[in-house]
C-alpha cells in the first residue's frame, strides 16, 4: 500500500522513544522521499527490528541516525548508531538465524531480528549492507525499490 515515508518513520521513532528516554533518535531527510508502496508490516519489522538493534547496542545517551534518500527509483533507508560495532570475523554471520556476534557481553538478544529483516527486504527486492568499526558505530542501509508491490 502506499505510505508516506517520513510521517511513517517519524510515527515509529515516537513509539519507540516512549520506552527509550536515554537515547536519541533523529530523522534526516538527504532528498525529498515522499511516498512508497510497500508492505506497511514488513516495513515496520525492517525499520524497527534495525532501530531497536540500534539502541540496544549503543551507549546511554547517545544519538541515532534514520536518514531518508531517494535514489532513482529506490528508497533507502540508513540507520547510523555510536554503539559496540560488529567485529570483521562476525560480518559473514550475521543475518544468519541465532547467530551473534563476540562482543555482545551481557547486552540480551537472541539472534533473530536480522533474519527477519533480510526475510522482510528479500520479500520486496530489497537489499541490505552495513559498514562498522568496532567501538566506534555501525551503519545499516536498505535499499528497497519505491514500488515492490
Ligand atoms: P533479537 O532476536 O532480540 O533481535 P539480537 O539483537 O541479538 O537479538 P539480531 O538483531 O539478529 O539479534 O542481530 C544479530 C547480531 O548482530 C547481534 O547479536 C549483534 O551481535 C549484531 N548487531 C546487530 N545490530 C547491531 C548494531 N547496531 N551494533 C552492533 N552489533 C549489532
Ligand atoms: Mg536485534
């Protein structure tokens, strides 16, 4: 169906936030990216499976990044954290089911928010990539196509 993307992300980054008072998310707008038609549930899982990895990770009172961009015609969707950062050796694995990374400690998860998400991008001809440096932060970025369905 057909959402407006910022009002969309802006309704998430409010829901989230009631529950995460210590960390902030801002929404960045690279270039006017109105609407898409996308799946609204699968786009909720991407974006919020990511934005809570993001959290999750990264120290109190940090901030994150969800920067919107229109490239031709594909929406992506960058989600920037200050957090632990993903080791090199672990990057192959991760979207695998359960499988997480060395330098989680005691922070809990259980290994399945990234599998859904590749599941939920692959469902709209979408792709994802990171980049990290450990202990510096990492960035995530979707590409999904502005009309999967
Ligand atoms: P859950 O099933 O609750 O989401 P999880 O967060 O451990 O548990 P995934 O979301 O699938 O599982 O992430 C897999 C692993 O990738 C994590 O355990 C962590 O090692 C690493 N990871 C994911 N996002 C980040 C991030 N933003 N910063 C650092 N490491 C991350
Ligand atoms: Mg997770």
């Amino acid at each position: 169906s057909m959402i407006e993307v910022v009002p969309f992300c802006q309704n998430l980054i409010d829901e989230m936030s009631l529950d995460n008072s210590t960390k902030k998310i801002v929404l960045v707008e690279k270039n006017q990216l109105a609407t898409g038609y996308w799946d609204a549930k699968l786009l909720r899982q991407i974006l919020g499976n990511l934005l809570s990895n993001a959290l999750k990770y990264s120290p109190l009172h940090s901030e994150i990044i969800l920067e919107l961009e229109r490239q031709g015609d594909r929406a992506l969707f960058h989600i920037q954290d200050c957090g632990i950062g993903i080791p090199p050796e672990d990057g192959d694995r991760l979207f695998e089911v359960f499988y997480r990374a060395g330098n989680v400690g005691t922070i809990p998860g259980t290994g399945l928010g990234l599998s859904i998400v590749q599941k939920a991008i692959e469902l709209q001809g979408g792709a994802i990539a990171f980049s990290s440096e450990v202990g510096v932060g990492t960035t995530f970025s979707v590409s999904l196509p502005l009309r999967s369905r």
